[in-house]
C-alpha cells in the first residue's frame, strides 16, 4: 500500500491539497520540478504527482513539461487551447447568519470572487463554536475546497479549542469580522474585521458635537461585537474627559415584548439618574425598538434622547430615522477573498495578513438639531 492512503481529519481532498501546495512551494523556490524527485521526497507514486501537476496545469498554475513541470509561463498557451476549468479555486464560508448583517458580507465575497474566478460556497451556522465546527467539517468532507472563510464563535474554551483546530487546518483560513485574541498562538490565520473600536469612537465624538455631555452605551452583550463596541465607546469617553458619574453602561437584550418594554423603562430611568441625554444603542435592531419605545412614553427623539445605532441594517427605518454606524460589511467580504486568492497565488512565502477596515457614520434625525451648549473640552 502507498502512502498515499494516509489520510488525515479531512480526507483525502485535503491530503492532495497538502501535496499540490508543497509542489508549488518547490517550484516557486526552484522554478522546476520532476515527478521522479517529488514523488520520493513525498514518498507518494509518480502516478499521483503527475496527477497533481495535470490539476495545477489545468487550473493555469504550472506548465507541463517532460518529466515534470515550471512554473506558469506567458509562452505557454496549452492552458487556454481547451476549454478553460470553471474555477481556479473552490472556497468555503461559514458564516453564522444568513439573514442579518452577513448577507452583505456574502454578497461582497461572491462579487470579488466572480472576479477572480473563485468559487464560493456559503454555509450557514449558530453563534456556537460546536456548530461552526460542524458546519467546517461538512465542507472538508462534502467539497474539495482550497481555503476556507470563517466567523467562528470565539467565546470561552470551545471557542479558543475552535480557534486552534482552525490554525492546525492543512488549508489557508481567513477569518472574517472576527480578530484571533493576543493570547492563542494562531499564527496561520488571517482575518479582515472592521474596527468596531473606532466606529463607536465617531459616534460618541459626533454626540458630544451635538451638545451631550453624558453619553450612555447599550449593547448586546451576546454578541462578538459588543466588547470592541464598549471598548471605543469607554476610550472616546476618556478622551472628551467625561467623569464616570456621567458614564451609563447597560444591556440592549433582545427580550420578550413586555420585559423589554420593562427593561427600556429601566434604562430610561437610569439615564434620568445619571442625566445621561444620549445613546449609542448596538445593534440598531435594538436601536429602533427604543426609538418607539421613547416615542411611547412621550419622549422626545433627538429632543430628549439623542440616539445612534449601529450596524444600519434597519436604522433608516425608524421613525425619526436613526443615525448609525455603518460597518463596510460587502469590503469585509471583498477583502476576505482578496486575501484568500494572494494566499493562495503565493503560499508560504506571503506574509500573514491582518486587516482592519473602518466603518463610516450615517447621521439621520435622530441624533443631529436638538438645541444644546456645544462648546470643545
């Protein structure tokens, strides 16, 4: 039996790849190749490395010759004398919705993709580390797929155990708004996020512009992006050398119709406690729900309570319509598959890549023209 039946996790797709991304690291690093000598120094038969170098040159990457193969060459026109393969690549994502905020992601990775010739397959997932995994696995098992898109969820120890199966992959991962923490040795994996930080900055900033000196933050507490939220939101404050008294933390829980109508309740009476006149609400799907809420109980929105969403999904929605932070969800998308394909082109060699993106401010009438002091600390 040859070695080629040592199949790890993924199968035997993920074995070839490992095969197909040594051979073009030996080529990138020689310029040529034989399959006599590959196939010794990978202790595989010659009949598979010939295989490999028919699916390299069939995806335009090497050219064939006698023996074995270079690197691509511009003279080389028996790539393009046939029909041309479908895709170069074939690139799984898993995200963990797909009916809020990510579609846009999806959308701007197919978009770079369809460009590149890239094929993407999307598979949905929970915010659950077991899920994300689950989902993973199926399209290692199920798809012969070269690299791989992911939002896993990061949260306590299945998730750090997530993060660490990701790194040990045989295939490249970018992870997509989500950032690997300081302290797990994922030194393989690439991500692409918006820098969540600074959007909640911008908008504390424009409601002090407006006149608030005490400026409250509400965020789902539940989500990935909430600490990166309260982190801007808690830096900003300090900047503007706004006191703590002045500073009103809560929760923005997507509860039932009768408790979160009690929760809001609370939050109002704190901010009148803390005189705390505006808000940054995450995410704006909560952003909206008090909106109505204030306009409920007689509230004036900006007049009374100045509010700024975030994510604007459905900010422009409310009535007034909510001033929000807006992540750049489709270049998240777009980004993830430019750094797949440069990882993939280059292999090794290519630095580790980590991206940060900034989101912009939309500002609607619910946090611009009420009358207030508006001076510079």
């Amino acid at each position: 039996m040859s070695n080629d039946s040592n199949q790890k996790g993924g199968g035997k797709s993920l074995f070839a790849l490992q095969r197909r991304e040594l051979l073009m690291d030996e080529l990138r690093a020689h310029g040529a190749i034989t399959v006599r000598d590959i196939a010794a120094k990978l202790g595989v038969s010659e009949l598979t490395i010939r295989r490999d170098v028919n699916s390299l040159a069939d995806g335009g990457l090497v050219s064939r010759v006698h023996g074995g193969a270079t690197l691509r060459s511009p003279l080389d026109r028996t790539a393009v004398a046939g029909k041309p393969p479908a895709y170069s690549y074939a690139i799984g994502m898993v995200v963990p919705s797909l009916d809020y905020y990510w579609p846009q992601v999806i959308s701007g990775a197919r978009e770079e993709a369809e460009g590149q010739n890239l094929r993407i397959m999307v598979r949905g997932s929970a915010y659950d580390a077991s899920d994300n995994r689950r989902q993973v696995q199926a399209l290692l098992d199920t798809q012969n797929i070269d690299g791989l898109i992911v939002a896993p969820d990061m949260a306590g120890a299945p998730g750090r155990e997530l993060l660490r199966w990701l790194n040990a992959l045989p295939i490249p991962v970018v992870l997509a708004e989500r950032r690997t923490p300081s302290d797990i040795p994922a030194h393989r994996l690439e991500w692409v996020a918006t820098d969540h930080a600074f959007g909640a900055g911008m908008a504390v900033r424009h409601l002090w512009q407006e006149g608030h000196r005490a400026i409250g933050c509400l965020t789902d507490t539940s989500s990935p992006t909430s600490p990166h939220v309260v982190r801007g939101w808690q830096q900003a404050m300090a900047a503007l050398n706004i006191p703590p008294e002045n500073q009103f933390y809560g929760e923005s829980a997507k509860l039932d119709n009768g408790e979160r109508a009690q929760h809001f309740d609370d939050v109002l009476k704190r901010c009148q406690e803390t005189g705390t006149t505006a808000l940054l609400v995450h995410s704006d799907t909560q952003a909206v729900a008090f909106v109505q809420h204030c306009v409920d109980k007689g509230i004036e929105v900006p007049g009374d309570m100045a509010i700024v969403g975030y994510d604007d999904e459905v900010a422009y929605l409310a009535e007034p319509a909510i001033s929000a932070v807006k992540p750049p969800k489709r270049y998240v998308g777009k980004v993830a598959v430019q750094l797949m394909a440069a990882r993939l082109a280059e292999g090794r060699m290519r630095p580790v890549h980590r991206i940060q993106l900034n989101p912009e401010l939309i500002l609607r009438e619910s946090s611009v023209g009420a009358q207030r002091t508006t001076h510079e600390p």
